[in-house]
C-alpha cells in the first residue's frame, strides 16, 4: 500500500472520479465549479491511497436476497436516475426476479 498526499496528483484523481461517477447526470457537476478555495481546503482533508491488487473475486448482487417488494423499489429507483447504468442495473434486477 502507498499513501499518496501529492496534491497534484489527488486533484486529478478527484476530477477523474467526479467526472467519471457524474457523466451520465442531467446536471452533472464539475470539480471546477467550486470556488478553487473550497477545493484547495478539501484537498487537505484527504489523502490517497494506492493498493496494488493482486487478486480479484466477483460477485454477483443484485438484491437477489430481498423480497420482490424490495427488488421492485430498487428497479423503481434505479430507473429514476434516468441514465443507461441505472436503466443497465435496472434490467439485471429484473432478470433475478425471474431466476428465483
């Protein structure tokens, strides 16, 4: 593991995910619309962490535990986000309710 306080290096790593995690929003948000000394202040907080991997196991989950009340509110929600991983995600769900 390495700590990373660099902040050249956290501020691309922050607009990286923000822009990476808001790209599909209506209203999507951008790191530069915060006054630069908000930023400043906030990139002080944090501190990154680089962890090497070295093995990856997945998982299948969606709500494929929960009772179909649950999974209806979760496709509800999910499509209310009004992007394609939400709609994407929204059909996997789907798709569990009909394997169970």
């Amino acid at each position: 593991m390495r700590v990373i306080e660099d902040r050249v290096w956290l501020r691309r790593l922050v607009e990286s995910l923000t822009n990476q995690h808001e790209a599909e929003l209506d209203d999507s948000w951008k790191v530069t619309d915060a006054p630069s000394g908000f930023i400043e202040h906030m990139l002080g907080s944090i501190v990154g962490i680089e962890i090497p991997i070295t093995r990856l196991i997945g998982k299948w989950k969606v709500s494929q535990n929960r009772p179909i009340r649950d999974k209806e509110g979760v496709i509800e929600g999910l499509l209310q986000e009004g992007c394609d991983s939400g709609s994407s995600m929204a059909d996997l769900v789907r798709q569990s309710m009909k394997a169970y």
